[in-house]
C-alpha cells in the first residue's frame, strides 16, 4: 500500500483512528481501498479491529498432505522453532538494531496468548544492516529475521520482520500471508496448531452496517433508515451531509438551507415543522466553541445541533415538534405557540428546565433524567406517560387545562392543582407522596383503583370520581 495511507485516514478518520488501526496491526494498511472501507465508520477504529483484519487475513489454501512447518521453512532456506517460552521468544532479539526491535520482545506474555515461530536465514550473518540505505520491507535484510505470531483463539496473523517501523506496515510482511514465504506454509501452521486465521466473516458490531463493503457507524435507526451525523443510509445508499448548507437534526431530519426545507428523510415525524420560517427568514448557522452549530432565524437562536442532533431550542409559533430519542439535550428548553408537540424518549440529564407556554397538546413520555424544571402551566391537552418524577419536585401542570393524562409515573410529589381540569385520566400511578390535591368537582375524572387508594384520604370527598 502506499506510504501515506496511514495520514490518508489520519486526515479522514482522526489521528486516533488511524493510530489504533497502526498499534493492533498496520497490516490494514494495506487492504486494498481500505481508506473507501472506513471512510464512514466514525472516529474509533477500536470496535472494528477484529473485522478489519479479517479482510487482510490470508486464505488458506488447503492441502491433501498437511506438511511440517519448520521442515517447510528449512526449504525455504530459514532456520525455524517454535517459540513457546519467553526465552525462545525473544532468542532473536541479537538480530535487530537497536533502534528496530520488536515490541514483542517487551511483552512477557506474547507467546502465551500466540503461537510464534521465530524464522531466521541461514545466511543471516551475511546480510549486513548498512548495506540497506533504502529499507523495503521484503528486502532481505528485512525478511531474513522473521517472528510469525497466531492469535491461540484464532482469526489473526502477523509476520513481523527485522525493520520494525523503519519501513510501512512491518507487522505485515509477505502480507501476513504465510504461502508468500513458501507455498504451502499457511496450511502446515493452521494444521499444526489447530487454529483458523483465514479471514472467517466476522459480524460488525452494534451500531455499524456494512453497506458494500464500506463500514457505516450509524447512530439511530428510523423505518430501515439509519442515521449518522454526517451523513444517511436509505435503501442502501449512502448519502453525505453537505455541511456547507446542511445538518442532521436528529430523528430522520435533515436541514437543507439551500433549499430553506427540512427533510423528513425517514417518514418519521418531522423533528420541527420550521419550513415556513425558514422560506421567510434571513438563515445563519453559527459554530460554535463547543463544534455544536446554532441555527438563526432573523437574528433570533432558533436551535442548536450537535452530533448530527438537537441539543437545544428555542421554538415558538410553529405547527408541531417532535424530540424523539435525542441524547444531548442540554440547558433551558423554551417552546412558545406550538399545536402539537411529543418529548419522547429523550435523555433530559442535562437539561435544567423545559418551558411550554400556550401549548395545544403535549406527549411527554418514556424521559430519562428529567431532573430539571417542568413547567406544564401553558400546556392545554397533556399526556404524561411512563416517567420517573423522582427527581421532578417542581413539576407544574395547568390547573385549567382541557385534558391532562397520568399515567406510569412514579415520584410524584408535593401539592398538585388541577382544580380546573376538565378531563382528568389518573392511572397505574402512586399519589401517596402527595401532600395536597385538589380536583375539579365538576369534571370529569377517571382513576384506577390502584390510585384511588393511593390518595384516598385526599380525594375521598370527591364525588365525580369514577374508579375503572
């Protein structure tokens, strides 16, 4: 592979992917297009490492006659034993340059996790370091000390050379291909030690997909399509993010200020419904320190995005919002003059407070964290839904609101005024952390009998109640 393939995807992926990639073995380096491969499997090569490997591993050519290893590397003119102490392991230490040698002969524990067979020239002492003023890594100084190591569980191979980092990729020598020593010699290792280091298909872990054979680390998964910030994958192409004009907001949504739209890539609920603001408006996306981006709309912060999501917003006077399983919601979340809004599944750790003023109807369900300020007043029609409110004990509801509806929620504390509520749906939730309640004689309101007895000395003078 060419020498700069490691700052190709130190410039593509970060210099700690590439780094990882070098430090479990550079011989990925040098599968062919490997830059392509990981040009989208995000920032951390460490969760693909095994996978990498297997698409550099040599394939093992069977044989109907399985030879002796070190009878095959005496043929191919190398004095060879298996290394099964760490006394045999670092035997070839003399060999190297000083400044050339293994990191193997540093780990006291190599060949108890590899099988190694240390392979060294017959005419070694012949082949002089300085006669080599160009290292390449399968000249003959380099190949005529070689240590070959097999992972003892399997599906890996290095053959390690004389150079050490002088030269690309010295982990890789011959490709770590055994036959590219002498043919036959990759069988005769995996027959006599009874191990595979073919390349099996490994699977990729969670959070990736191969689509071709490029790695995609993707984020969220929406109706089969999958969501990375950079970029998507629908019907199994890969689509860029332009991050000129676009961003990820987060649940399938793209913003296209080119185009002034939102893009509801994934037939999911649209994450905000600003299409009309942002036909209207003078548009700016502003970086930020923290490398979030906020979107302006005539000079007013209307959101913040980070990681490909909403992190924070300040919304008023649209149709519909939908924060659906968002991870980096974060500060004062203020949304003014909405129709219908759904806060779902939402990680709230970081928020310190969600302000809802003249909201027609509100989903607020299955939160985690929500230990900031809830201010419910301005919400007209509410469903509040499988949430711990252990950490919520200044949640305001709307005492005159239309409808509001409880339901799967533990914690509840303090007073609680719904005086005026017209519909009440109270159910599978304990009230007995509630020191005062008052209710709406007049409306209409529905408990569960579990509930019921829960609050019971409080609300026992309460007639409308019917119990399901």
């Amino acid at each position: 592979m060419t020498a700069n393939m490691y700052n190709i995807i130190k410039k593509q992926n970060g210099e700690r992917f590439a780094q990882t990639i070098r430090n479990f073995h550079s011989g990925i380096f040098d599968v062919p297009n490997i830059d392509r491969i990981v040009q989208y499997a995000g920032l951390d090569a460490k969760p693909i490492l095994k996978y990498l490997v297997s698409l550099n591993n040599p394939k093992t050519i069977k044989q109907d006659v399985h030879q002796d290893p070190i009878r095959l590397l005496d043929k191919a003119g190398y004095d060879a034993y298996i290394a099964d102490t760490l006394e045999k392991q670092n035997a070839i230490e003399k060999y190297f340059a000083p400044t050339e040698k293994l990191c193997t002969f540093d780990d006291p524990d190599k060949f108890k996790n590899y099988y190694i067979i240390n392979a060294v020239r017959k005419d070694v002492n012949q082949i002089k370091r300085d006669d080599f003023k160009k290292p390449q890594r399968e000249d003959k100084y380099g190949t005529s000390v070689l240590s070959i190591q097999v992972l003892k569980t399997g599906g890996f191979i290095s053959i390690k050379n004389r150079y050490n980092h002088t030269v690309e990729n010295p982990d890789n020598t011959f490709n770590s291909n055994p036959d590219n020593i002498i043919m036959g010699l990759s069988d005769a290792i995996s027959h006599y030690f009874n191990v595979d280091f073919s390349g099996a298909w490994r699977h990729l872990p969670d959070g990736f997909v191969l689509i071709g054979n490029q790695i995609c680390k993707f984020t969220k998964e929406f109706n089969n399509v999958y969501i990375a910030p950079n970029f998507y994958i629908k019907d199994g192409k890969i689509t860029p993010v332009n991050p000129d004009y676009q961003l990820m907001l987060g649940g399938g949504s793209v913003l296209d200020l080119k185009e002034r739209k939102i893009e509801n890539i994934a037939n999911n609920n649209s994450i905000i419904s600003l299409d009309t603001k942002l036909k209207q408006g003078k548009l700016n996306l502003i970086k930020n320190p923290d490398n979030s981006r906020t979107l302006h709309i005539n000079k007013q912060p209307v959101c913040r995005v980070l990681d490909g999501e909403i992190c924070w917003a300040n919304v008023s006077g649209v149709g519909s919002v939908c924060l659906d399983n968002l991870g980096h919601l974060m500060g004062d979340l203020r949304f003014c003059d909405v129709q219908q809004m759904y806060i779902c599944s939402c990680n709230l750790k970081n928020v310190s407070g969600i302000t809802l003023r003249n909201i027609a109807k509100l989903n607020f369900f299955s939160n985690n964290y929500a230990n900031g300020y809830l201010d419910f007043s301005g919400v007209q029609n509410l469903d509040l839904s499988v949430s711990n409110m252990l950490r919520n004990p200044n949640v305001v509801f709307n005492k005159n609101a239309k409808s509001i509806k409880i339901s799967y929620v533990i914690g509840m504390v303090g007073e609680l005024d719904l005086s005026s509520v017209e519909t009440l749906n109270i159910n599978h939730t304990n009230l007995s952390g509630i020191s005062k309640i008052k209710l709406n004689p007049d409306g209409q309101i529905l408990m569960d009998e579990q509930t019921f007895n829960s609050a019971k000395k409080l609300i026992a003078q309460y007639k409308n109640i019917k119990i399901r």
